[in-house]
C-alpha cells in the first residue's frame, strides 16, 4: 500500500525525471563592443534533441539552456538589428554545464555568421573531479565491453578488489554508487556494481571521483553516472561480434601451489537499432548482446613441493577429475529498451528497461565433479521519467525506479547435494556444493527535486526514497559442512585412531531439538533452506546552492540530510523489527571556483565534503535475521576411513555416510550455538563517513593543451563494524574506538568505556597529488595524461579483507579479536604509492585508428601472517606478526602495461560502414607478480615461553608483539629463538599480471 501511495504522489505531480541524465549549456551574449545584449533569442537543436529547445538572454546578456540529452549541438543566436551568429559542434556531456559565450555584429551584407564552437578543455563552473567518456571515444579505447572497464580509465581509481568493486582514492570496492538512467543500481547485498551493461548501448559515463554537490550521495568511493542511448529522427544501428581464444594468450607464470590461468574464450555478439516511430514525437532504442565466456585453467596438484616423495595433497588430478584443463563459464544475455516521448518543447517522458541475466557455471578447479555448481545471478530493471520546464525559472525534475537482482545455486548433478567434506589448511574438497543461496533482491526508488533560478542564483531542493528488501535463502548441501584437521594416533601404535572433525549447519531454536550446545540451549537441524526477509528504508533531503558571485566566481555550498532505516527478521522480535536507524547523518559541502582571469583559460578550486556510506543490507541478512550456526567438535573413528581397501587413510577416502556413527548417540567433544538472538546495537552509534578536502588549479596554456594539479585528502570518521571485546562470543554492531551502551538478551543496560572494549578508533587516510596534461582532439589526434602520488595509511581497508578473502561490509572479522588488528597500522593492502595513466587517440587520414592506454601502479605492501588455527588468534586469519611493507617485507611488483585498440572503418556510402578491431592487451607481455604467499609461519611460540615470559596470558603477548618489530630480518631472529620456524612458501608468487592477449571484433554501423 505504501508503495502504491508513492507512485499516485507521483503521478499527480506529473513529473518524473532522473538527475544526473542530461546536461546544459550557458552563456552571455555581447555586441562587438563587449556590452550585454538583453533579449537575444538562442535556439538549440541536435540529432539527440527532439524539435528544439529556445531561451532568450536577460538583461546581463545571459542565457541558460537546460534538460538537453548529451550529444552535439548547433546554436543559433538572433536578434533584431544584428546578423544571426551560428555555432555548431557545440559539445553536451552527462551532467555537465558547457559555457558557450556569443558576440553578435550590427546586420551587414551577411545574413547569418557560422562559427565551430571551440570545446572548453577547463570546466570553471564545477568542483566536481573525474572525467566523462562518451561512446564515440570508448569504442576506439583498448578497453572490455562491460561500462566498468570505462571507470579505470579515470585518475584515482587503481583497479577493483576481491569483492569486484572498484577502488577509488583509498576507498575499497564497497563504497561506491553506480547510477545508469538516474537508477541506482547498486549491488544491494554488498555494495558493489549491481547491473552489468555493454558499452553499445551506453552514450556516455561519468566517474565522478570527488568533489560532488549534496545532489548525490551514498558513496564515501565514487559516483559512476551512466546515461543509455536512445532513438533519433534517423535509424540508427549496428550489429557486432567480439572473438578470443586461449590460444590468443600468451602463457602465465606457474604459482607455486601449481595452477594457474590458462586464457579466455569468448563469443560476443548482438545489434543495437534506434530510430523513430513519429518523428520528433516518439523515438525508440533496443539492443541485445548475448556472451558467453569460458576461462580455462591449468591444474597441476601432482606438486611434491616439499620433496618427500608424496605429492603434496596425496591424490592426482586425474583422481580429481579425470582431466587436466578445466573451466568456468560465464553465460550472459544484456538487453535494454528505451522509448523517448516528447510532450512539447519543455516536457519530455523517458521511459527505459534493461537487464543482465546470467548464468555462471563454475568447476571449482581441483575439486571432483561433485562441487560443480550453476549461479543464476542479474535481474531486470526499470525507469521511468518526466522532464518539465515549468517557467523560465523553475524545472521540476522526478524519478521512479526499479532495481532487481539475483543469486540462486544449482549443483550440476546430484552429487552436488551431499555435505561437502574438506581438510582444513587444503584448497581442495570432497563431496557437495557446501553453501548455496537461493537469494532476490530488489529495490524502489522515488526522487522529486525543484531546481530554482534565481537571478545569479541556482538553487535546487530534492527529496529521495528508497524502499530495499532482500528476500534470501541460505543452506548447505547436505545439510552441515565437515571439515577435517588431522588424525589422531592416541596409542602410538602407527595407525590413526580418530579423525578431528567439526561439523557447522544452519538450525533453528527449538526446546525439544536433538542437538544440545555447552549452555544447555536445544537446536534443530535444517537440511533446507532458512529463508529470512529483511528491508531498509533510505531517505534523503538536500539543498544546495551554485551562487555566480561575480561573473568569474563561483559559490557552492549545499547539506545533505540521509536516514538509513535498517530492519530485521527474527522470532526474537516476533518478526520484523527496526534494528538501526541512522537518523543524523548530515553531510555539509562547500566549495569555489575561480576564472582567474575571467577568460575560461585557468580556474582555481577548493571544496569540502562530508559523505555517508551506503550500508549495504548484508548486515541485515547476517546480524539482524535468524542465522543460527550451530557447531560441534568431535574425535571420529579413523578405522572405518579405508573404504577402497588400499590400506591408506586420506582425505579422498573419507566420507562420514561409511561411518557407522550416531551423532545423537555419541556426544561431541564441544558445541556452541551462534545467532539464537540478533546482534544488538550501540545506543550511541553513528553513520560511518568520510571528510574529503580538495583544492586544485586547471590553466589553459594554448588552444590544444591544457595542465592542471589537484591535491585530494580523505580521512575516515566513524566506521560501523560488529565488534567483540569477549573472543568472540558476543558481537555488537557500534563504532569501534567509542564507548559502546547496549542492552543485553535480559533487558538490562551494558555500558562498556572504549578503552575497555581493546579496538582503537579505525584510520583510514588518504593523501594524494595529482598533474594531469591534457590535448583535445586536433589534426587527427588526443591525449590525456595523468600523475599521481599518494599515501594510503592506517589500520582500516573497508568492507573487504583481502587476506582473509571476506567480503562482508560492516560485519568483516576485523573487529572480532584484538589479535586481527595487530600490527595493521601503516600502509593499507590497496596502497600504491605512484600512479601513471595516459590515454589516447590516433587517427590516420585513410582510415586506421589507433587507440591505447598505458597504466603503471605501484606494487602492493607484502604482509608477514602469523598462524591463523590457534586458541591465541581466535581461529582467524588476519594476524600480522610485522607491519605490512617493513623493511625485508617490501612490495609487490609494479604492474604496467600498454594495450592498444586497431581498428579500420570502411565506408559504404548510404549503406554504413563496416569497421575490424584488433585488440593487443599488455603489448609487451609485462609478468609482473602481483600477488605472494603472506603467510610466514603455522608455528606459535610453545606454552613454557608464554608461561616464562608473559604469565601464560597470550594477550599479553598479543599486545607486545603489535610494533615490536622494526625489520623482517628482527621477527625472524625472534621466531628463531623461540622455536618458530619460517613456512616454506613464505613470499613465493601466488598470482601474476595477466599475460598478453588479443580479441577481434567486427560491426556494421547505419
């Protein structure tokens, strides 16, 4: 019902728009003496324009053209007495206002003037920093087909983590906004890209990298702004295909465990047509692209790395899998439509739908055919907007949206539903899929702004509603996952007694369940899937103001007020609850620019931001709904694992269903129930956000070249995380580093001082300087160069933990145990000191372009793990016995590389044009490592050490060892003499560059 209201609202209004889906243009118009001229008609048109958009200037001479599509542009100035001036080639981008100035002579023998308007390299109305691409330029650029692959292009983003979300300014993969058509498509579990999209059926992308106005949040990365193409009053199309082969790759570097990639075969195909139904009135666009993608593998675990005869995981790949090559497959189908309906000449309903099913087949490479899965992921999703001009003063802009996406499981044979089995430290597993999800999610959205202008004024007000729900379903294959440590021989006589195993299920509270945990609390196995609903409400207001103080100084200043209403699911609350609502997130912006001399050839800027993050609705799925993890220990009798009669006990002989055991006979060593109540929230808890201070200067040093340097900072506030001070039996959503007020499950206040909860406040810093040189497009060529340098420091990544390889936003193990922060505070996992990036276009007069793009990044800081399966360390990953990159540890390499884009169009007159691509990615086939093995013992130092010297309390130790070593040469000869030896794949390369490729591609244009 409350969805509905929304929409009648809306439709009452009779407005709906998307910000951020067109651009503008403004100037003033003088006679040859430099005085203003009042009342000058501007008439713009555009084959991306339906009919025309007119305005007149005011009495200053200016002039204002508002809601154009991007696209070029001719403008056409008259009045009467003055000879009619025409600019063509004038340039519109995606949310950006392009100034175009006009001189107007008394009439003479000349009725009309034609000039080519000059695109201005340096934008003096903005603060806003990162770059627009149109498709015109990307389609020539050595870039892959998804729009994301546009966004590295942009200075300031240094390529995507594990979660796959780009990194921006020291920002990780989970904080970014993606908007296309004024959607937010955002990745709703996780914060990540949430839509895939071809780039032929996108007009333009805008990275917006810092610097924005209150208009936008729900970032503390970037803004990815991307607008689709539509029809026109001429059809318009083109049908396409993209081909590689492994074979077109060149070989990569083994790792040391001994797989490694193999290339990629890929089938890209599909059309684009747009045109008209009523010209000037009604015009259409739809595209579909089928691909499929398959990545082949090399598995070689026949490895006898440690030289005893054995191979290392006891088993052969033929065991394994009966083949030596194997592959993932990704089977994609992008699909959009977009109808454009022009009302008159100020009201326009835009309407689009798109979509990105597909299917990913994944083999899970060492493992048998067993854990071969199908992941249906994508979703549909859909807009629909008005544009109206209301008075020469006011537009009145609206949005209603839809967002939806997927994440459903399927084994590849029935195998696939038994509990899956693996041995605990071994990349390898037995038996089903393990965990599985049959997840859908979606989102509505609802935007209404007024936009205000108001003598030197523009002033706009918004309002934006979204409505989020995850509908997700968990289980496990089989019903729990073994996982198996080690035999035991307990009377020495040579043959294994028992086998060490734990076993963890999803279950259910029940008073009269079969399973029992250490605090007497009953629990009920679940073999299905625990299905849980859960929402968030977000709203937001804003108003902000760009005040023209004098005609070379600009003011921009605006607060953006967001709540965050975060619901959960549990029977503890008898259903749905509010778990966390964030009502007090204001976020001030303020900034200048600057025309120094007035003439558009230099612009000094500065501005401040307070942005919020987006919390992702995992938290909702993982704290606030009922997930209950039940898990038990047990010793299991090793005499029945023989079952080939080989007289060998391993891993591939066990299997639990040929042990004659009963679980609800026999009684395990240990059990513990996790989330029989949800996670309870600090009463004092604030939104997490970042402060971002920039303050740059662009100068026009000729017609072609512009310069510009830029120094950017981010530093973190509050960071929102579940956090532990008791070893990880209670978690508590709150900020860590602040005292933390809660009421426990029996209704009574807890109050902890943040000096007592063992967790700092998080710091994330981030420093950069940046020189960028530009050329624009003359005598056949372009291009655009950047230079930074950066510091990335503190204890706090993001929503990641790369080592540990989680991707859990607000809920990773960071905060868990006082151990994972142990020497964290230096330089960050994504910190890479220098950046260099240029790219660029060559065209040549009988038809070869040459597009390229050359990247360098700094190497990573290389970390030193400590043992990951102790008491001391919680059974956790993330312990670091030395800060990363001190001296020994280093970097990774530096990863460069040169790809180029050759493509030739042929022209066929009125029939369009055919155009070949050939793609050479890393043209000089660079191998850099970029990846090591960071773990750097399994040893702990022995009990009569940690009695001797810290009173046998190991978080005394803990703490001692956080800074204690200034070198790896210094931790080494501590480990030494304390019995801890050096692991013997410590800092061998696990990953590398990816190797020189090709891919083709062949399109026809009309």
């Amino acid at each position: 019902m409350k969805k509905f209201l929304l929409v009648l609202t809306f439709i009452l209004f009779a407005g709906f728009t998307f910000a951020g889906t067109t651009g503008s243009i403004v100037g003033k118009v003088t006679d040859a003496t430099g005085a203003p001229l009042p009342g000058v008609t501007v008439v713009a048109t555009s084959p991306s324009l339906q009919g025309q958009k007119t305005t007149t200037t005011n009495a200053d001479g200016k002039y204002r053209l508002v809601l154009l599509p991007p696209g070029i542009y001719t403008l056409k100035y008259s009045l009467a007495g003055f000879q009619a001036t025409v600019k063509k080639n004038v340039k519109v981008n995606l949310d950006v206002v392009t100034t175009v100035n006009a001189v107007l002579k008394e009439e003479g023998v000349s009725e009309q003037i034609e000039v080519v308007a000059e695109k201005p390299l340096i934008d003096v109305t903005t603060t806003t920093t990162g770059a627009n691409y149109s498709t015109d330029y990307v389609e020539q650029m050595p870039t892959a087909r998804n729009y994301l692959s546009v966004v590295q292009l942009t200075p300031g983003v240094t390529g995507s983590d594990i979660s796959g979300g780009m990194i921006v300014n020291g920002a990780s993969g989970t904080e970014s906004n993606y908007i296309i058509d004024g959607l937010n498509t955002t990745d709703i579990e996780n914060g990540t890209q949430g839509k895939g999209l071809n780039f032929d059926f996108v007009e333009e992308v805008q990275v917006k990298t810092g610097g924005f106005e209150p208009e936008f949040g729900r970032s503390t990365g970037a803004v990815v702004n991307v607008i689709t193409k539509s029809g026109g009053n001429e059809f318009h199309g083109s049908v396409f295909y993209y081909w590689r082969n492994p074979s077109y790759s060149a070989a990569q570097p083994e790792p040391w465990y001994g797989s490694s990639y193999i290339g990629t075969k890929e089938y890209d195909y599909g059309f684009s047509l747009g045109g008209y139904i009523i010209k000037d009135k009604l015009w259409f666009f739809l595209a579909y692209n089928p691909s499929v993608n398959e990545y082949y593998y090399k598995v070689n675990n026949d490895k006898d790395l440690d030289g005893d005869g054995v191979d290392d995981i006891g088993t052969s790949v033929q065991r394994l899998r009966g083949e030596s090559t194997v592959y993932d497959k990704n089977d994609r189908d992008y699909w959009a439509l977009k109808l454009t309906y022009n009302i008159n000449e100020n009201h326009t309903v835009v309407a689009s739908l798109f979509g990105d099913p597909r299917d990913y087949y994944n083999r899970y490479g060492t493992a048998p055919k067993s854990r071969d899965r199908k992941t249906s992921l994508g979703g549909t999703d859909w807009t629909v907007k008005y544009d109206g001009i209301l008075s020469e003063n006011f537009v009145l802009s609206a949005q209603i949206g839809y967002h939806y996406q997927e994440r459903k499981d399927k084994p590849l044979n029935e195998e696939g539903y038994n509990p899956e089995t693996y041995w605990y430290g071994m990349t390898v597993s037995n038996g089903g899929l393990g965990y599985m999800e049959d997840t859908e999610m979606d989102r509505y959205q609802y935007k209404l702004s007024l936009e205000w202008f108001l003598n030197n004024h523009d002033i706009k007000f918004g309002y934006e509603y979204e409505d989020n729900e995850f509908d997700s379903g968990r289980m496990y294959s089989g019903g729990q996952v073994l996982r198996l440590y080690n035999y035991y021989d307990f009377d020495d006589d040579g043959t294994p007694d028992a086998v060490y195993m734990r076993r963890r299920m999803f279950a259910k509270n029940d008073p009269n369940g079969e399973l029992t945990d250490a605090y007497g609390d009953h629990y009920t196995q679940l073999f299905d899937f625990l299905r849980t609903k859960t929402k968030t409400e977000y709203t937001a207001v804003y108003v902000q103001d760009k005040w023209q103080v004098t005609d070379n100084f600009m003011l921009s200043y605006g607060l953006r007020w967001e709540e965050q209403k975060i619901k959960g699911n549990h029977p503890y609350y008898g259903g749905e609850f509010t778990a966390l609502d964030i009502d007090d997130a204001y976020a001030p912006r303020v900034g200048f620019t600057w025309d120094i001399f007035g003439d558009g050839t230099s612009k000094l800027y500065a501005h401040y931001g307070r942005f919020y993050e987006y919390i992702p609705m995992d938290i909702n799925n993982r704290s606030f709904a009922e997930e209950v993890l039940y898990f038990d220990w047990w010793f299991l009798p090793a005499n029945d694992a023989d079952t080939n009669g080989d007289g060998q006990i391993d891993f591939w002989d066990f299997n639990p269903a040929n042990y004659n055991f009963d679980y609800n006979v026999n009684q395990p060593l240990f059990a513990l129930g996790f989330g029989a109540i949800p996670s309870p929230v600090s009463k004092n808890i604030n939104g997490q956000s970042t402060d971002e201070f920039i303050i740059g200067y662009d100068y026009l040093i000729n017609d072609l070249w512009s310069v510009g340097i830029k120094f950017t900072w981010r530093e973190l506030n509050d960071v929102i995380e579940d956090v532990s001070f008791d070893g990880g039996n209670t978690y508590i959503i709150a900020n860590p580093g602040r005292d933390i007020i809660y009421d426990d499950e029996n209704g009574n206040e807890v109050y902890i001082p943040a000096d007592q909860t063992g967790f700092k406040k998080p710091k994330r810093d981030y420093r950069a300087y940046e020189l960028k040189l530009k050329r624009k497009f003359a005598d056949g060529w372009t291009v655009d160069a950047s230079i930074i340098r950066s510091d990335l420091w503190g204890d706090y990544i993001g929503g990641v933990l790369p080592f540990y390889g989680q991707v859990d936003p607000n809920l990773t193990a960071q905060y868990d145990l006082p151990s994972t922060l142990v020497n964290t505070n230096g330089p960050l996992p994504y910190d890479r000191p220098w950046q260099v990036k240029i790219n660029g276009l060559y065209q040549y007069d009988w038809g070869l372009n040459v597009g390229f793009t050359y990247t360098y990044y700094s190497g990573t800081p290389i970390a030193a793990y400590g043992d990951p399966a102790s008491d001391y360390t919680g059974y956790y990953g993330e312990f670091r016995l030395i800060r990363n990159g001190a001296p020994g540890l280093g970097r990774t390499d530096a990863v460069q590389s040169l790809d180029l884009n050759l493509s030739y169009t042929y022209d066929l007159g009125k029939y369009g044009s055919v155009t070949g691509y050939f793609y050479i990615y890393n043209v000089f086939n660079w191998k850099a490592v970029t990846a090591v093995n960071q773990r750097i013992t399994y040893d702990v130092p022995s009990e009569d050490y940690i009695n001797a010297n810290f009173g046998g309390d190991w978080d005394a130790w803990i703490k001692w060892i956080d800074g204690r070593f200034n070198s790896l040469d210094e931790l080494e000869a501590y480990m030494d003499s304390v019995g801890m030896s050096v692991y013997s794949h410590f800092m061998q390369p696990e990953a590398f560059q990816t190797p020189r490729y090709i891919r083709f591609g062949l399109k026809y244009k009309f």
